[in-house]
C-alpha cells in the first residue's frame, strides 16, 4: 500500500457509499484476496475513492491508490506513467475520477493496459454522490440476468428498428463480422466496463434515421449542458453519419457538431447500445448513470474496435441518449419487440 491509499484510509465519506462501494469491489469486480489492484481518483472524488478504499482494505488485497493531481497538471496531456506502470502489475483497475476537457486519449491510454494485460477495469468516470446512491445501489445480478437475455436476442438480429414519442426513428442494420457485449455491471477479462453498469452494446454496420436526444449527451458536454428535455438536440444520421443537427440551444448544437467533427471519423456511429439497469428510474444529467438507463443510446466516434471488431478507429467518442423507446429487433424467424415506451418486454 502505498502513501495515497494510505490517506485515503484516513478520509471519512458518508455511510450511504457502503453499498454502492462494497457493490463495485465485492460484486462487480470480485475481487479476491490474492489480487493487486490500482485505484485511481482526484481531489474531487476523494469521499467516493475513500469508500472504494475501504472496501478494498476489508477485502485484504494488496492495491496502491494514486491521485491525478498529486502526479500530473490537470486537464492531462497523458495518463501519468507511474499509474501506468503500477498497472502492469494489477489484475484489477478502479478509474474513479471527474474528467476535464481533452482527457479523453489519457483513459485510451489506460484501457490500452487493461485490453492489453486482461485486466478487470471498472470505468467511473465522472462518478458522483448521487450515483453511488442509486445506480451503483442496483441489483447487479438481476441486472446480468436481463442483459444477458437481451444479449442473446440482439446477437441474432439482423436490423434493430427503434421510435420514440419524441421523433426518433432510426434503423440500424447489424454487422455479423462485429461483436456484442454485455457490461452489466459484472466486470470479467473479456471487457472492461463502466460502473455503474447496465448495457448491451455492438458497433453497427449502419444507422440511418433520426435520433432526438430528449436525455443528455456525453464527455464534458454532459456537465455543461445537463438534461436535454427542454431543449433537445435532433440528429440527422445518414449511412452511419452524422449529416446535420439541430437545437434551440445554439451553443449547444454548435459544441457538438464541433466535437464530432474532430477528426475524420468522430460523427460516425462507433456504437449501439440497449441500457439494462433497472435501478436506474430517470436521468440525472451524468452519462456515467444515464447511459444504462432503459434504452437505446449511440456513440459517435470510437467504435472499441479492439472488442467489436469494427476496423477503424477515432480518437473521439460521444454518447448521446434518448427516452421512452419502442424496440423491434428483426430475425431470420421474424420480428419481436423488446420495449414498448422505455419499458422492457423481457422479464429479468
């Protein structure tokens, strides 16, 4: 242990963590005894990190806790080269920190050592108080339960068709050469996941339709613009990208058209996804939680092709997330809908 997790052990944080952490480091991450870990966290998630750190002293495990700030200038260029290095020697990773502008290629970097090393990584990015009270308090093995039943549904279709009341009609055909995933909250080798988890996800062949973000978009846009309800953003999605959008947030619209036009591949679709956590009620404005609401999101950019086995790659990637969908999903044996107006049709 080092100097860090020391003084995290020396934090006191508030008793409604208990659950939501012994959840990530009993449940989710199942970490044994024999396991080193690498905790790492900021200065302005020191409570929740405390919480985690705990959990992990009771465990027994052997583990090292860094704090971005104490080993490099925030927003980061890179992911610091000791949390890097401590990696190496880790079976298990805890990401625990609120990102700045511009971090993004710093967790690629990270990731990079989890895929690389096989490594349980649980992603909580952004993480807050009121997540690790209610998505992180989610009943991760029902959870499981009906992400693996919606994985084993969507793994045979051909074409998903969704709407929503609010204007979204999308259809996105499905690649057969590109993989699904399950991130539920159980954290294995296969694929690292964030946490709170609750998602099914692919990278699709294509999406054509419009997608109306009446929930919230991701990065650091989430932050600054919070829930769209009052203003959503409308895209235009045109074989696979992004071809106009619209909102009566400006700003809004003109941040996010920016920021998928990064690089020559940030305003295509990199990924599908169904969010499965069922203690996940409403959205709170933070893509961590609100991505694994009931639903479909999209990404833009990245597709984590190194697990779907999509052959590009961007150095961007940006949720976007709808409400109150209707999902069919079109098979060799016909068609079968999963969620009538954001709910499932599928019993956990």
């Amino acid at each position: 242990m080092n100097e860090t997790a020391a003084h995290l052990l020396s934090i006191e944080y508030p008793s409604e963590f208990v659950q939501g952490a012994h959840s990530a480091v009993a449940t989710c991450l199942r970490i044994d005894p024999a396991e080193k870990v690498t905790l790492i966290a900021d200065r302005a998630t020191e409570p929740i990190a405390a919480s985690l750190a705990a959990q992990l002293a009771e465990r027994g495990c052997a583990w090292n806790a860094f704090l971005l700030e104490d080993v490099a200038p925030r927003p980061l260029a890179g992911m610091p080269a000791p949390v890097l290095a401590d990696m190496e020697s880790s079976q298990v990773s805890i990401f625990a920190v609120q990102v700045q502008p511009n971090e993004l290629r710093s967790r690629m970097q990270m990731t990079d050592v989890v895929n690389r090393r096989r490594m349980r990584h649980a992603h909580m990015v952004n993480i807050t108080p009121e997540i690790m009270c209610q998505g992180m308090r989610a009943d991760f093995d029902l959870v499981d339960r009906l992400s693996q039943k919606v994985l084993d549904r969507v793994r045979r279709a051909k074409r998903i068709r969704a709407t929503t009341a609010a204007g979204t009609g999308i259809t996105a055909e499905m690649n057969p050469d590109y993989k699904w995933f399950k991130t539920s909250g159980i954290i294995s080798p296969e694929k690292w996941g964030n946490l709170p988890g609750g998602e099914c996800f692919t990278s699709p062949g294509e999406v054509n339709g419009t997608f109306v973000v009446d929930g919230v978009v991701g990065d650091w846009l989430c932050a600054r613009y919070g829930l769209l309800a009052n203003a959503p953003l409308t895209i235009e999605i045109a074989r696979n990208r992004i071809v106009r959008c619209a909102s009566a947030n400006r700003q809004l619209e003109e941040d996010f058209w920016a920021y998928t036009h990064t690089d020559e591949n940030s305003d295509r679709v990199g990924e599908f996804a169904i969010g499965t956590n069922l203690g996940v009620e409403r959205v709170i404005g933070n893509i961590l939680q609100d991505e694994k609401f009931p639903g479909i999101h999209i990404a833009f950019g990245n597709p984590y092709g190194e697990h779907t086995g999509a052959p590009w790659r961007s150095g961007t990637h940006i949720d976007v997330v709808g409400l109150g969908f209707n999902i069919w999903l079109e098979k060799e044996d016909g068609e079968e809908q999963i969620m009538r107006d954001g709910r499932f049709l599928i019993a956990a």
